[in-house]
C-alpha cells in the first residue's frame, strides 16, 4: 500500500473514531530516519492516549508522533510518563546532537 493510501486510512478510521484529524505527514529526520507526523484536533490528554492506542494497535514499523491543537491538560510529571511509554513501545531512545553532563546541570539549578 502506498504511504500515502496509508495515511488516508489512517485519518479515516480516527474520524471515525470522532478525532479531528487536522494534518498526517511523513517527515524525515537525522536521528530517526522517516516517521509519521499526526496532528489532531484534541487536548493533550486525549491526544496523548490516542497515541499509546494506536502504537498497540498498528504495530507500525515508523515512529508515529502525535502533536495537538487542544489544551496541555496534563503536567510535566504526567507527559513524561505518557513520553517514556511512547518511546519504549517504538524502540526509540532519547538521545542528544552533543554529549551533556548532567551533574553541571543539576548544579546550576
């Protein structure tokens, strides 16, 4: 199936679902190579769900994001925690351009 096909199933079936589906774009990055870029029409905490949901059900072999356009309705504790499972579910390590030290970080909070 085309990518393109695949997107446009992809916003079908969460219209369906009764998700404003406001853009869905593969984009390219130097760390991860193509992913899936899809913004919905939702606050955070709806989004963020959405997103655990569909990386379970579609087994994609891509990173799928997921941007909102609603409310952050949740903190930064919580969106971390959302994040981590995210990122364990695709095999996506956070990782940085340049080395950091993060004793010299926390010393100069």
């Amino acid at each position: 199936m085309p990518p393109e096909c695949a997107l446009g199933s992809l916003a079908a079936v969460l219209e369906g679902l009764g998700v404003p589906v406001v853009g869905v774009e593969v984009r390219e990055s130097p760390y991860l190579g193509a992913y899936v870029m899809l913004r919905v029409g939702a606050d955070a905490r709806r989004a963020l769900e959405l997103w655990l949901w569909l990386l379970d059900v579609l087994q994609v072999k891509v990173p799928l994001f997921v941007e909102w356009t609603g409310r952050t309705d949740v903190g930064p504790e919580e969106l971390g925690r959302y994040l981590g499972r995210a990122l364990a579910k695709m095999g996506v390590f956070p990782s940085t351009a340049e080395p950091m030290d993060a004793v010299d970080m926390l010393g100069e909070e």
